[in-house]
C-alpha cells in the first residue's frame, strides 16, 4: 500500500500555489486571449520525459555482506534486486512470475518439479548462465542463514542440460514461491560480490562502489522503473546516517525497518511504500511444561480474543504492521479475512475463559527478548490486556541469549516470539516433530498434516489456520513491514514486494511458463506438451 506523506510546512509553503499547478510544464498554442492544449505534444513531452535517466544514489553498508544468499542486512539487499535474478520472481500479491526460467512441469503429485532454465541468460560480463550455477547457487542458500529455511520440505535439487528438477518430500503446490532465490556464478558463490544477471552490475573502485547500468543486459522488462545509466553507492554506517543522506544529500531512495530499534525517524517531503518483510510476531504457550496451561486447553484457545492488535500496531509499531489473528500476511492469497474476523479482539470471550477455569496460583510468566525494544513493549502491553481479563501475567525481560536458553528450558508459561515465514506460509516448522519452531509441546502431529495439506492444496489453507487459531497454542498478533522511502516524483511505478524493492517482470505469468500434462486414461503421464 502506497502512502504519500509531506511535512506540514511544506503544504503550507505550496498551498497557495495548487491552483496553478494542473497547468505547469503542459505545453500550449495560444489561440486569442485563451490557452489551447495541444495533446498530441503534451504525449510527446511526457515520453521524452520518460526517456531521460535519472539521477540519484542508494545507500549501503560497505562493512557488510553484499552477497545476495548470505547478505541478512535489508538495506544491502535493497540493492541485489537490480543486480541478481532468481528462477522466478514474487509480487506483492505472492504470485510466482518466470524470469530466468524459461518454462516448468510438474507430477501429478506435487512432488517433483522440473524447471528449465532459460538458454539465452547471461551473467553481466557476457557469460552463459547455466545449471550448474543454479545448483550452486542453491547449496549455498540451502546452508545460509537467510534461505536455509526454504528447504524444509526439499529433499533433492538435480539438473543437466537445461534443467533443474527439485524432488520434495510432501506434496507442495506452491513451491515457486520459493524460488527466487538470487543466482550467482557458481565460482563466486563465496565472493563478497558476485556477478549477476540483472539490468545492474555493482562495481568497486579504491574510493567507493555503484551500479552500472548493463547495457547489454540479455534481457529486457516492460516494468522496471529505474533507468539511471550509473547509481552511486553511498556509504553509510547507521540507520540515522542513511536517513540524514536521504533528506539532505543525493540518496534518492531508502529501505528501513520502522518495526526495529535502529530506525530513525523520518522528517522530510516524500513518497514512501508499505513493503512486506515476512517478519511475524506471534504468542507461543508452553503446553508441556506450564503448570496452569496443561490443564486449561480453553483458555489457551482463547488467549486471542484478549489481545487488541490494532492498538498494538498503531502505537508500537508506527502503523507499519498489520494485525493478524491468523498465521499469515494479510496480502497472501492464503488469508481469508472472513475468518480472520471471527477472533478479533473480544475481551469477554477470554474473561467468559478464565472464569470458568482454574485460577493460576501465581501471575504466569510471558517471556520477551529484552535487547529488542518494541517487542518488550508490545509484550508488556500484552501482560497489561491478559490482566485486565482476569488472567494475571509479567513479564520475564531477558537479553537475547538467555531468551533463547529459557525457551529452551522450558522456563516460562508463554513467550512473544518473532519469526520470518516463508512466502508460501508454511507453518510445518511449529508443528512437525522437532521442527525449528516446535518448542516445549508446540508440535502437533494433527496440526502438521493440515500444514501438509495446506502446501499439497491452498484451498486448506482455510482449515488449517481455523485449526491453529481454535488450537492456540501460538497466536498470531502482527505482521511486519519495512517503509520504502522515495525522493517525491522519483520513481513513481514503484511496487516494491517482499525481498524485491524494485520489482519487475519480463512480461509473463506462470501460467505461460507451465508446461501442461497429458494423461492417458489410467491416469499415467504420457508426455509433456510444450
């Protein structure tokens, strides 16, 4: 969502100027004492304006990774989605779009996919870009920290010639959502800054770093909105130095982070984007080791009526997180809003709760990290709701280490805890046995396999999220955003997406590049049709 805010000195500075303004730099042919607008120059204009490169810069962190597949820094990773490509590409509506891949199958049980690479893809410097960096390219992510998590459900990736086939081990209908991993070369899957294939190659100098437009870049896109022949890299070493660069230098445009403790504020005439981070902030129960919550399966069910997301979203969080009640974004295809209505904030439903259930001897313990500030805040603020509902909670503060040691141990009744979940929403981690997630009873046999109906299915989403929300043993309290801030008039197309700042496409969808299945009448694949 895009959202135009401007300093009030500035609108008063220019108030009195609005009424001139729908008639400044149109061109006209004077006719007597009136002004005739001559459209057909007025088009010409406008297209010699769209022609000329603009001017401005980006900041970066030059003491940080500028490795697509290791960097974890969102303002470096602002810059890769000019420099790298990945197979497909996701929008902000979470849709797989085709961009070095030429075209894909799938089983008819979601479980092995073939995608083929596009044959006249090039790295910048003129290179064929091939399989083998694909394959290299995704061993690398499999052990990063930052695309590790994609691979839970991937048993396999193998490939020759021009394709690449990944063998999964549940049925997944969705897994090109998760292939947008950036490729680089696969002799530089270690280098600080490897080569890519996008319109953009980033160049090091002894006194600095930029873009370079590509000009023979091996393909071209309806839809990308810069056109700058060369972006200067400004180096910068915190948040408030980047903020400073983009009100009173060149920086033209800003990635920040308003749900984190860094951000700085800002103060100046722009035009700024709401882009999805896929960060979710959700309520864990300890259903194995909490003396009160083992026994008390309705008030666990219903901890999510007690909890008013909204305020938490709009007073902690600068308006820059979306309120959840269920364990997705609100802008995947897998939200139904219906049914996220049915466990908003209603106070007495949790009162009706605890009333009825056995009273806790002791206020029960909600665990926080500490070292991040709005978390604890919006934990406090939780411990202030639930004890206004008659269940009397504190707060546990600890810093990051020790937060992670307590959760461990199983030293705590609930925890607020944060997480980035994948573009295709899966909640497997929580639920199967030993997964990342599936702390002190969080996994659930019955939990897990709606997670794998879900990814076989989308449609069970529905089921899936109704299950976890009833269930409650975690409750989804708010999605997370970063705020792109742009000099006004910039880069005014801009639909910036999740890990994708500067979004665009070659001009297909995924249903183009999908190769159908023919079947024979016992239902055997007799071949693919291209």
């Amino acid at each position: 969502m895009k959202r135009i805010l401007t300093l009030l000195l500035c609108l008063a500075m220019t108030a009195g100027l609005f009424a001139g303004c729908a008639a400044e730099n149109r061109p006209y042919i004077p006719s007597g004492d009136a002004l005739v607008y001559d459209d057909t120059d007025l088009n010409q204009l406008n297209q010699d304006e769209e022609k000329e490169p603009q001017e401005f810069s980006l900041a970066y962190y030059s003491d940080r990774s500028l490795n697509p597949i290791t960097s974890t820094d969102y303002t470096n990773r602002t810059i890769f989605s000019l420099v790298y490509q990945g197979l497909f590409s996701v929008n902000s509506d979470y849709e797989a779009v085709p961009i070095l891949c030429d075209r894909y199958e799938v089983s008819s049980n979601y479980k092995i996919y073939t995608v083929y690479l596009r044959e006249d893809a090039r790295f910048s410097d003129g290179s064929v870009l091939t399989v083998d960096d694909v394959l290299a390219s995704y061993e690398a992510a499999r052990n990063s920290k930052y695309f590790g998590g994609r691979f839970t459900h991937i048993a396999d990736i193998s490939g020759s010639g021009t394709a690449i086939v990944f063998t999964l081990s549940v049925e997944m209908e969705n897994l090109l959502l998760l292939l947008d991993i950036p490729i680089v070369k696969s002799t530089e899957v270690e280098a600080e800054s490897p080569l890519g294939s996008g319109p953009y190659m980033l160049e090091k100098t002894m006194t600095g770093a930029h873009l370079r437009k590509n000009a023979d870049w091996w393909c071209s896109s309806p839809d990308l909105v810069v056109r700058a022949e060369a972006i200067p890299l400004i180096s910068c070493d915190s948040p408030t130095a980047i903020r400073d660069q983009f009100e009173f230098e060149d920086v033209g445009l800003v990635c920040a982070d308003p749900c984190s403790d860094s951000y700085a504020d800002f103060r100046c005439d722009y035009e700024v984007w709401d882009c999805e981070s896929g960060v979710f902030l959700f309520l864990a129960v300890n259903v194995k080791y909490s003396e009160y919550f083992e026994d008390n399966a309705r008030v666990i069910s219903n901890l999510t009526y007690g909890i008013d997301r909204e305020t938490l979203a709009e007073d902690n969080y600068r308006g820059f997180a979306q309120a959840v009640t269920l364990a997705a974004s609100p802008s995947s295809p897998y939200y139904s809003m219906g049914l996220a209505s049915k466990y908003d904030y209603d106070p007495v439903q949790l009162v009706n709760a605890v009333n009825n259930a056995k009273k806790p001897e002791e206020p029960l313990n909600l665990l926080v990290n500490r070292d991040d500030s709005l978390r604890l805040r919006t934990a406090r603020d939780i411990a202030q709701m639930l004890t206004d509902c008659g269940l009397e909670t504190v707060t546990v503060e600890k810093n990051s280490s020790d937060f992670q040691k307590w959760i461990l141990a199983g030293n705590y009744d609930m925890y607020l805890g944060q997480t980035r979940l994948s573009a295709n929403m899966d909640l497997s981690p929580f639920f199967k046995p030993w997964g990342d997630m599936s702390y002190n009873g969080i996994s659930d046999e019955s939990l897990y396999s709606l997670c794998k109906d879900a990814l076989e299915n989308s449609g069970n989403y529905y089921t899936l999220h109704q299950a976890v929300a009833n269930d409650g043993r975690i409750t989804p309290i708010l999605f997370c955003n970063y705020a792109v801030y742009a000099e006004r008039g910039l880069l005014t197309d801009l639909q910036p997406s999740r890990d994708n700042v500067f979004y665009y496409t070659l001009g297909r969808s995924e249903a183009d590049a999908l190769i159908p299945i023919d079947y024979d009448s016992t239902g055997d694949v007799v071949t693919g049709v291209g």
